[in-house]
C-alpha cells in the first residue's frame, strides 16, 4: 500500500472478489437481453461512462460500436442458459481492439474472471505459503550434537508417533490373507453349477466320439448285472460282446 494512502476495503479494491445478480432478470435471461442485464446502473462492473451507455441514453444499437473509440463491452462467449462472458475492451479504430477485463455469468451471476496475472500469484502465494508451514514445522525435529552433527528426532512429538504407529499397523491389516478351505470349496461347487448350466459347445465329431465309449460301458455294466442275476450262456456273452477268454497261463522258467 502506498504510504499516506488511507486502508481501502479489499472487496472495494480488487473486484475480484465482488459478485452481482438480479434475482427478478434471472428468470428472463437469454442472449438477447443479456447485455442490458449487463448494463444496469447497481452492476459494479459496468462503466458508465463506456460507448455502451452512450448508445444506451441515444437509443441506439450495438451495432455502432464499431464505428466509436473508447471502452466498450461485447458478448464475447454464449452457453445458454448457463453461462455467457462479456468482454471489456478499449477500441482503437474500426478494426483494432484492445481487450481489458473479461467477466463471466453463471446462473445470472456476474464474476470479474482473474488474469494471467493473479492466477501466478495466487498460486505461488498459497505454494509458499505451505512450504513455510512445513520448514516451520519441521524444524521443531531437528537437533544438534557436537559430535554427531544435525538429527531428527521425532519421538518428542506423541501425537506424530502415534501417527505413525497406527499407519503401519493399517499397512499391516491391509495384506492379504489367505482363502479358507470353505471358500475354496464354495467357489469350486459355483463353477461347477455354472459349467453345467453353461457348457461348452462341442462339435458334432466330439459328440460321437464321446457317445461311442459310452454306449459300451453301458452295455458291458448292464451285462455284469445280468450275470450277477442269472447264469448266462457263452453265447448270449459273446452276442453280449463279453469276453471268456480265461487269463493266459504263466509259465515257469526253468
């Protein structure tokens, strides 16, 4: 601040903190009429004394803007309903202008957008700003020793160590633990109701190569059984296809 200059509000300073609506022109908003809406005489951001409000008191359109010099203010940006940008700039002839400010209305309000500028500043203040906390805060760990030089030492601080503790016990309950045998088995009896309700699709040559052994050891099952039941002859076994071949005999070496 200059000296000698009296303290100057920091909403009355810097208009970026400022922020203007109508609540009755809200519902009637629309790209046609944004600009009057713009241009009200309570907007903090419009300047009376621009080509706009000159045109406004003669009743004439913004279409002249282009034929005067000085500040004016444009329809830059239209988003509708939400959003629309207008522009300030300082026109130098037909053809030339220089942009100043630009403000964005959002849902009816009015905001003053930040430039290049502030933006940096903002940044690299709050940036600075969290590094001082750190090196402040850091620097309560610190000790010195003649024969040792510089540590750290951070047990001082309960509430850090704590801190600490608790977070490598969460990294220690975060490990995986192994699947129990019940889990093993639940997950095993699921693929198997769902390979039986959706098996795979077999071809036609795999179908009659797995029928083939089948049907045999059916019909060899079924021929067991019936001998059990009741004495067949040799014939019905070989029409069966039941071998009674008896075992070769062994021989002794001599």
């Amino acid at each position: 601040m200059i000296p000698g200059r009296m303290p100057v509000p920091i909403s009355q300073e810097n208009k970026l903190w400022l922020s203007w609506s109508d609540s009755q022109f809200i519902p009637l908003l629309n790209p046609t009429n944004v600009m009057d809406y713009f241009s009200q005489k309570s907007n903090p951001f419009f300047d009376r004394n621009c080509n706009n409000a000159q045109l406004r008191m003669q009743r004439v359109g913004l279409e002249q803007l282009q034929h005067m010099v000085g500040v004016e203010y444009i329809l830059l940006h239209v988003c509708d309903p939400i959003l629309y940008v207008i522009r300030k700039q300082h026109r130098v002839n037909q053809d030339t202008a220089m942009p100043l400010t630009d403000y964005y209305i959002i849902a009816g309000t009015i905001y003053q957008a930040p430039d290049l500028g502030n933006v940096f500043s903002s940044r690299i203040f709050n940036t600075v700003s969290h590094l001082q906390e750190a090196f402040e805060e850091a620097s309560q760990y610190s000790r010195y020793h003649p024969n040792k030089g510089y540590t750290w030492d951070f047990s001082t601080n309960k509430a850090l160590s704590d801190k600490s503790k608790s977070a490598k016990k969460d990294a220690a309950d975060k490990k995986e633990e192994p699947a129990s045998v019940f889990q093993l088995q639940r997950v095993d009896m699921l693929l198997y109701e769902l390979l039986n309700k959706f098996p795979p699709p077999i071809n036609a040559n795999q179908q009659q190569a797995q029928a083939q052994p089948a049907q045999q050891t059916q019909i060899k099952t079924e021929t067991l059984i019936k001998m059990e039941n009741e004495e067949m002859s040799p014939n019905e076994m070989n029409a069966q296809g039941v071998d009674m071949k008896p075992p070769p005999e062994k021989k002794v070496k001599m």
